[in-house]
C-alpha cells in the first residue's frame, strides 16, 4: 500500500492543490511495516491537480492535517482514500502512528477523519 503526506517543513501537513512536497512510504499492512520511503515533489504542471498525479504516483491512501472539500472530493474521485487530522508530526511518527491503529479509518463519508 503506498501513503502519501503532504509536508511543511518536514511535518504532516494540510493538503492544499498548492502543496509542493510530499513523503510517499510504501508499507507492508500484513507485517506492519514500511517497506520504502520517498520526499517527493511534483513537477510543476501538476499542481492544482495533485489528485491526478497522486494517482499516477499509484497512492492508495493520504493521511493529512487536513484536508479541504474540494480536495477531499478529487481524491474520493481518484479512488485514494484520506485520514485527515493527522498530527503535525514527522512522516515516521505518522505512519507508526497509522499502523499501530492509533489513526482513525480512512474517511469514505466526505466527514474529516480524526485521530484517537
């Protein structure tokens, strides 16, 4: 499964169509585990559609601080499902944070996710 984090100045951050880093971690959900781990950003024709080059980048999942409606409706459009309510938090600590369970379900209501 490959997750997606937009960032500001290395942390978890909001998902805004300006947004212009992200850490991309392939994870292992049968053992738990993170697999790979990329800082990526997208070139410039893709922003204001990042749900599209989320897509290509083949993102299963976003986990976010937050995520606004109109992004949240691109992803959901995109098939990528969201967790948002992320704490600003370290790309690591998020994720560990997601697989030992302590993040809400990804949001498939349209409703902001929220973290436990």
């Amino acid at each position: 499964m490959k997750i997606a984090m937009p960032l500001t100045e290395g942390r978890v951050a909001e998902l805004s169509n300006d947004c212009d880093r992200f850490t991309i971690v392939d994870v292992d959900l049968t053992e738990n585990c993170i697999l790979d781990s990329c800082r990526v950003t997208p070139d410039a024709e893709w922003l204001g559609r990042l749900a599209p080059w989320l897509a290509e980048q083949a993102v299963d999942l976003v986990i976010a601080a937050e995520v606004r409606p109109g992004m949240k409706t691109d992803l959901m459009q995109s098939n990528i499902r969201i967790i948002s309510g992320a704490p600003n938090d370290s790309p690591h600590s998020v994720i560990k944070a997601y697989l030992a369970g302590d993040l809400d379900k990804p949001d498939t209501s349209g409703a902001a996710a929220r973290v436990q």
